[in-house]
C-alpha cells in the first residue's frame, strides 16, 4: 500500500472521528442544556420545548409525538401532525407491546401510518413513554445518521419524561401537603374555635359563681375564702347597723298578687342595693320586708355612722319619688344603732355572711320603735353624728327586750343656709332650661355628682365648709350645656359668676369653685384635692355596678347630639377611656378602682369575642 492510500485511509479515520465527535458534542450539548432545564427547576412546558427544538433542528425530524402516561396516557408533545393523525393511536392497543425501538415498516397498523419510528422508554419493566418519528428530512442528515441518534433520544427521551414526571409528581406531593395542611388549619381553626368557646363558656362560668359569690359575700371575704377556704371570724369594735321595715306590710302584701308583691320588692331592694354600693355599705340580707345592713365592716370606716344617715335618707327619698309611678305607697321605717360586732361566714355548702352582736339587737329596736319616713337613732349614733346632723330628741322610749333607751330623730344634714337657697335656684334653673336629649348630662347627673361629692368629701376629711364648696361646683359644673354641649365648662363658670354672689359667696370661693369646674374638662387636671373630689364624683359610675346603664345613656346622647357610634366604635371608645382614665383622691382609688378595671376586662373580652379586637 503507497502512501497516498495510506494517507487517504488516515484521511477518512480523521473525519469518522471528527463525525462522531461532532455527534457527542451535540448530544453533550443537548444532554446538558435540558440537564441544567432540570436543575433549575424549570417548567414542564420549557424542557419539552428544549426537547423539540433538538428534534426540529438538529435532527431535522420534521414530524414527532411523545406520548407520556401520568394517571392515564396522553400526549404531551407533538409537531408537524395533521388533524386527527394522532386520534387514531391507542397507546394501550399500539404501543405498550413494544419493548425496543421499531421501525414502523416492520410493523404493520394502519394507527401508526403517518410515522416511522417507535422509540419506547421503559423504567424497569414500567412502560413511562413512546416517542413516535416521522418524515425524516434526506437533505443534510440521512436515515442512517439518524439511526445513530436513537439510543441517545432514548435515554434524552427517558430523562426528559422522568424530570416531568417528577415535576408532575412533585406538584401533585405539593398539593397533597397543601391539602393536608388546609385540612389540619382547618381542623385545628375549629378546634381553636371550640377551645375559645368552652373557654369562654368556662370564663364566663366562672364569672358568674364569683359574681354570685360576691352578691352573698363581701368581696374581701369572697377572695379570703377562695384563697383558704374558710373565713375567720372577726370581731369590729366600730361599725353601725341600719335597719329597714314596711309599714303594715302584712297587710297590703294580702290585696296584691304573690308575683305582683315580688316585683315591688324587687324594685325597691334592688334601688337599696344601689344606693348601699353609692355610700360603701355592706348589705348583709333582706328578710321578707326587712333590709339590714352594716358599715364599717369588712372594710373599716371612721365615717360609718354619718355613711348610713345619709343612705337612709336617700333611701326614704327613693320611696317618696317612687309613690308617683306605683299604685301602692310604701312607707318604711328605719332604724340605726352604732357599736361593736363580730362577723363571719356560716354554711358550708350555702353560704351567709352575717353580724352578731347587742348592736345588731339595738338597731333592729330602734327600727321598731321608729315612725314612717323617719331616721330613728339611738344615744351611740347621735353621739357621732350631732356635729353633722340636727336631730330631734324623742326621749326615755321603752325598747323591747331592752328597757328604756334615749331615742333621736335625724331631721336633716347640716348645711348652710345660703347653700340650700343656691341648690333650690340652680335645680330649678337646670331643669327649665337644660336641653332635651340629654340622657346622661340630665339634672340627675348634676345630683348624682353632688352626692358623690359629698361622699368622697366626707372620707377624704376636708371640712364642712370645703365640703360646701365641691358640692357647689358639682351643681354648677354641667350648667354651661343650657348654651352648647361641647366646651361647656367655661360657660358653666360664667353662670357661676353671675349667679353666685348673689347668695353671699366671696370672690375667692366663686374662683375656687370655677377651677374645679374647669377640672372636669377631659382630659382632666385637678390641682388640689377639691379639684381631685369633684372631678373623680363626676366618672364616680365607671367603678360602679351600674356602669353598663349609665354608660348606654351617654351612648345614645351621643348619637343624638351628632357623634354617630355603632356599638362596636363605643366598645373601642370606652375601652380606650378605661385605660387611660385615673382615680385621684385615695377614696376613689379605694372604692371604684378595682369595680373600674372589672368594667375594662369585661368589654375587652366582649370585644374579643366578637372578633373586632
């Protein structure tokens, strides 16, 4: 063999190589192209297209389908096919006999007419798709060179195939964990829901046993007994007792109706209830028509005898009003004594907090022996009392059971003249020209205000003649609504100015009972301990029982006086004064503070449970 042979030989190795290089190049290329399609997570959609072009354009097949099978067989690439070319192939029927790569020449079926190859891709013996070829382009690559790609798009095929199934498989994990996951929030979004509602539902159990705790027992020996589990006796060496009967009760309770009878006492105990919580006494019980109470105890109190004077008064008040809208008149008598007592829990499984003692012997004597509408007391209270109160002397009355006993009428608070004159001028002026609509600044706001007043003035020890002056502002501080409903304060000083030196008040005193109306203005800012009096006995009922009521007045005066509020605003609305709102005299902190924040729970729970927290 010459050399130019031998050359020629060498020639047309160097080009098979080249070739064949070529080829893995390409196939390389292609294999890491949809490789790194994979890697990166691309969609289905962008490695069948990959797929696709390598077919079109570098193998130039002019006509292919893939047929790939996820719950069933379907087709998930195609190029080049007619209208219903591909309708006739069953993929059960077929395809899934062949298990290596077929020419379709050898293989006689009408549904595979339009192609020439069948590349199968098995896993195993699992079948995961067939990649059908046709019209094979002559020009620049022939059948043979083609041939020479099979095996490689056979494993392109299954690789490409396995990434979508994964793909599929994936998606499909990741709707079942999604799935799965609304399922158990969903679950447990209605376990949370059940668990809110027994919660709330064992809260608001819990609510009621202390609210009905409390409603039998003090609140101090409600959380003794909580706390221990029984209640120490103890004996108070200054306390006073205040009873309360019916005249000829026995006999109107025979013309009335049982259930008429209970609703009449209920009105009226409940009013005494108030009125007990209003000057800090201890109601003990209510036997048929006797209403007995103490105070003193468990809280002690240097003003206890003068707390329950004015009570009583308040209370007869209450009747003689009541008369005007009920067709029976009551008439009470009340009696009361001061001295010392012991007092305890008794009952295990019902229990009752009760006082023994001489006193409370005493002041059921005095009752006995009092009239109608009258405050009869014995020599001990009038001793404590006389510097406060005018009192009538009845003499040496026969008590029963206890002999002979000095026996007093209180008659009436001591209280200057001029304040009397200025209080009959400004009600009576309040109540002509206050505006309608105002359901919670009405006159009995003003008179609510100037008991508490005179409550707080009482237990903070300031004197009689300072005490004159809060109860002064307090009448005075909400007359400036009788021209504007907003910023009235300042108007409420003018009319002080104007109307108070006619009953002989000094210049000092008006400037000192103007400051405590400005005082009022929210948010407030007392400067001395009258301004601090008056201002906690004007928001003295956001520490008391009856808060719920008064605050839905003010609730509706506001609607009515153009702030429009839904329900849920004045929830927020109240919740936010709560919290920002402070008691100042020692008094108030003492008896409404704790009362207070009880309110302030309850309408943050009420709001939680609505969902608009």
């Amino acid at each position: 063999m010459d050399k130019f042979e031998i050359k020629d030989i060498v020639g047309k190795k160097i080009e098979r190589y080249k070739s064949k290089l070529t080829i893995k190049e390409l196939q390389l290329d292609v294999l890491l192209d949809i490789t790194n399609a994979i890697n990166h997570n691309f969609s289905t959609q962008t490695i069948l297209e990959k797929f696709k072009r390598f077919l079109k354009e570098h193998l130039k097949i002019e006509k292919f389908a893939l047929f790939s099978k996820s719950s069933q067989w379907r087709c998930v690439l195609s190029h080049g096919l007619m209208d219903g070319e591909l309708g006739e192939i069953d993929v059960e029927r077929d395809l899934i006999h062949l298990k290596e790569i077929t020419s379709v020449t050898s293989h006689q079926n009408d549904s595979l007419k339009y192609f020439d190859m069948v590349v199968p891709v098995y896993h195993g013996d699992k079948p995961l798709a067939y990649l059908l070829l046709g019209d094979v382009s002559n020009d620049e690559l022939n059948v043979s060179h083609i041939i020479k790609h099979l095996n490689f798009l056979q494993l392109l095929t299954n690789i490409s195939v396995s990434s979508i199934e994964n793909q599929r498989l994936a998606k499909e994990l990741f709707k079942q964990e999604q799935e799965r996951r609304e399922l158990m929030e969903k679950q447990n979004e209605i376990l949370e829901k059940l668990v809110q509602e027994r919660t709330k539902e064992l809260r608001a159990e819990k609510e009621e046993s202390e609210r009905l705790l409390h409603n039998i027992l003090p609140e101090e020996v409600a959380e003794e007994l909580k706390q221990k589990g029984f209640i120490t006796p103890l004996r108070y060496n200054e306390s006073t007792i205040l009873f309360t009967d019916f005249k000829e009760f026995t006999a109107t309770s025979a013309k009335i109706s049982p259930q008429k009878l209970v609703n009449e006492l209920n009105d009226i105990f409940k009013a005494f209830d108030h009125i007990m919580e209003k000057y800090d006494i201890e109601k003990i019980k209510t036997i048929g028509d006797s209403y007995m109470a103490v105070c003193g105890l468990p809280k002690e109190s240097g003003t206890h005898a003068i707390q329950c004077i004015r009570a009583a008064f308040e209370m007869i008040d209450f009747l003689e009003k009541r008369k005007g809208r009920s067709d029976i008149a009551w008439e009470m008598r009340v009696g009361i004594h001061s001295g010392p007592l012991v007092a305890g829990v008794v009952g295990t499984k019902k229990f009752t907090y009760d006082v023994w003692g001489d006193t409370v012997n005493t002041a059921s004597r005095m009752e006995s022996s009092g009239m109608p509408g009258k405050v009869n007391v014995s020599e001990e209270t009038y001793r404590i009392i006389k510097d406060h109160f005018d009192c009538e002397y009845r003499g040496k009355l026969a008590a029963k059971g206890m002999g002979d006993m000095d026996m007093y009428f209180v008659t009436s608070e001591k209280t200057s003249e001029r304040f009397l004159l200025v209080k009959k001028y400004i009600l009576d002026k309040l109540e002509k020209e206050l505006p309608g609509k105002l359901y919670y600044h009405g006159l009995h706001h003003t008179l609510d205000v100037c008991d508490a007043a005179s409550v707080l003035a009482l237990k903070e020890n300031i004197g009689k003649e300072k005490t004159e002056l809060v109860k002064v502002a307090a009448l005075f501080h909400d007359s400036g609504f009788i021209k504007q409903y907003w910023k009235n304060e300042v108007i409420g000083c003018e009319i002080a100015r104007e109307i108070l030196p006619k009953f002989n008040y000094s210049s000092e005193e008006i400037e000192g009972i103007c400051g405590m109306i400005m005082a009022t203005k929210i948010p407030q800012s007392p400067k001395n301990i009258l301004e601090e009096i008056l201002v906690d006995a004007d928001l003295d009922y956001l520490g008391r029982t009856d808060f719920s009521s008064i605050g839905k007045t003010l609730f509706d005066e506001l609607n009515a006086n153009g702030t429009p509020l839904d329900e849920k605003q004045w929830s927020r609305m109240q919740i936010k004064f709560l919290g920002e709102h402070t008691y100042f005299t020692k008094t108030a902190r003492k008896l409404r503070e704790p009362e207070k924040q009880k309110q302030l729970e309850r309408l943050n729970r009420v709001l939680i449970a609505e969902g608009c927290a």
